[in-house]
C-alpha cells in the first residue's frame, strides 16, 4: 500500500489531504492481483530512466501493472516534474508548487525511447497550472524530440486539460502526435468531490477540439469505476464520448492509494467489465479496454495498433 509520505524527501506527498478521515481500505478480491517487479528487463528498464533522471506516471501513480510493463521495456513518462498543481481525491501523485522546467527534458526522453526501441511511447505529465501555457509547448518540444531521434515510433500524450490556456490544446495538435488522449476519469456528479480542479464538459469540449483540428488524430479517454457511479451514468458518458467522436475509451477499477484519498464504493467484476466493453463497441467505440487493471496507457502500443487496424476496416482500405 502506497503511504501518503514520500520517504525520499521525508516530506508529505499530499499535505492537502492530511487532515481528512480515514477512509476504509476494502480487501481487493482475487481477480485483482499482480505479480511482483523483479525480471533482468524490469531492472534493464528501471536503469534507462534513472540515468536520463526522467520520472514515470508509473511509479509516481503506484500502478499495478508496473512489473508487467517495465519487463516488457514499456513505460510512460510524465514530463515537467513529479509534482502537481492539481488535488484530486484519486491521485497518488505528489501535489505541491512544482519546480521549474527541466529544458533538456524533451531530449532526454527521446533518448530514453530511442534506448528501450519503443514502437510506440505515451507521455503524459503533471498539471502545471503555474505555467502560461499550461506545459503545451513542454509537450510539443517532447514530440518532435522523439520523432527527431526515433522516426518510426508512434507517439501518444495523455495530457491535463490546460483549463484557462488559451491556445495551448492547439500547440499540442499542431506537433502531431499518434493519439490525443485526455481522461474524463469520473462521471460529471462526482467532479466536485473526485476531481475538483476540473470540469466535466470543458475536457469533453478538449476532445472534441481535437477532431476539429486534426480530423485524423486518433482521440481516447478513460474512466474509473468502483467510486460511486451508477450504471446509467456510465452508459452517458460512453455518449457523451461518442458525440465527441472520441474513438478509443478505457475503463478500469479505481484502487484506492491510501486512508486519506476517496474510498472504494465498490469492487466492479471482470463479468461486469466485459459487459461494458460490449456496450461500448455496440455504441461505435473503435477501440475499448475494459478490465479491472485497465490503465490509460496499459498495452498501449499493441492497443494502437488494433485502434489502426479498426479505422482502416471502417474505411474499407
């Protein structure tokens, strides 16, 4: 279990939530199990990003399918620093004032991927609400290092919402990535208490603009379940998505990081999942995950290339 004090710098990961409640830990069921990291490739993995000092949303998020990953040489890289402007109740990642942009950051990435061989890299990063553009041209400089020192490898960003940062979604587009993917996490009543330095159509609205900008641009998002949602609230935003156009969605179990962040509402079943999945392909998703370990960037090159292949059967060509 994930603690809310960060044992390198002994300071408190999440100071904003010191003073909340304990909530309660529910036993995660069978079907909720992971192995261990600990292979040659995981270490292998661990070294490159360690030497180019670069940070992942895989460890600073506590995902579960880190071992699984980084032994198949596959990581995703939070740019512009490990702590973020943001507070939502689900993320383990650390809040605070964030430091100044690492400038060089672009390029040691792309030299990380170039290392690993990525046939696709995902990026993603902190919210930097302190930043003019919100990080855009962090991202944007990140994309066209890659592509600089490893043409061949497709690209995917998760990026924040860059709420009040005009022009930056555009900075964004404009550098081209693969696959804009932008998370709606929750459903739209569970904003205020589960992401309340959000709004729910406002990130619907960021995907949108996407299409309109690069009708080609492949356009994803995910959400949790198990924090209180009903059913029919899922099935709204999957057509919310939709009139969105957006092409891909994920849908996985919250777990919960500590006593201090919102608790699991409930343990949704592998039976369940795939019942969603089935919706929503029946709904015109090009691609769905569905799967209580299913994680934004989870398979995410092997999911592109079936996301690929799916547009290019609905095309005919």
């Amino acid at each position: 279990m994930v603690t809310l004090l960060d044992t390198v710098k002994a300071k408190a990961r999440h100071p904003e939530k010191a003073n909340r409640p304990d909530t309660p830990l529910l036993r995660k069921p069978d079907w909720i199990r992971v192995k261990a990291p600990g292979s040659a490739v995981y270490a292998e993995t661990q070294k490159i990003v360690r030497d180019n000092k670069l940070v992942t949303v895989c460890e600073e998020a506590g995902c579960p399918n880190i071992g699984e990953c980084w032994s198949k040489k596959h990581a995703t890289f939070m740019i512009m620093g490990d702590t973020c402007t943001r507070a939502c109740a689900f993320c383990n990642v650390k809040t605070g004032l964030p430091d100044a942009l690492v400038q060089d950051e672009p390029e040691k990435v792309a030299d990380a991927v170039a290392r690993m061989g990525l046939s696709h890299a995902v990026i993603t990063s902190v919210d930097r609400d302190d930043l003019d553009d919100g990080g855009a041209g962090h991202f944007a400089r990140t994309i066209r290092a890659i592509r600089a020192a490893s043409p061949a490898t497709t690209i995917e960003v998760l990026t924040p919402d860059f709420l009040k940062k005009d022009g930056a979604l555009e900075r964004v587009v404009a550098a081209g990535p693969d696959v804009f993917n932008h998370n709606l996490e929750t459903v739209p009543s569970l904003y205020l208490t589960i992401r309340p330095g959000a709004r729910y159509f406002h990130s619907l609205r960021l995907l949108q603009r996407v299409k309109e900008l690069d009708r080609n641009m492949f356009t994803k998002s995910g959400i949790m379940v198990g924090l209180g949602e009903t059913r029919e609230q899922v099935m709204q935003v999957m057509d919310d998505m939709r009139s969105a156009s957006i092409d891909f969605i994920t849908i996985g179990q919250y777990l919960q990081p500590s006593r201090k962040h919102a608790a699991i509402d409930r343990f949704v079943t592998p039976d369940e999942f795939k019942n969603l999945e089935t919706i929503a392909y029946a709904k015109g998703f090009l691609m769905v995950a569905s799967s209580p370990l299913t994680r934004s960037s989870h398979h995410a090159g092997d999911d592109f290339a079936r996301l690929r292949a799916a547009r290019q059967r609905q095309s005919g060509r």
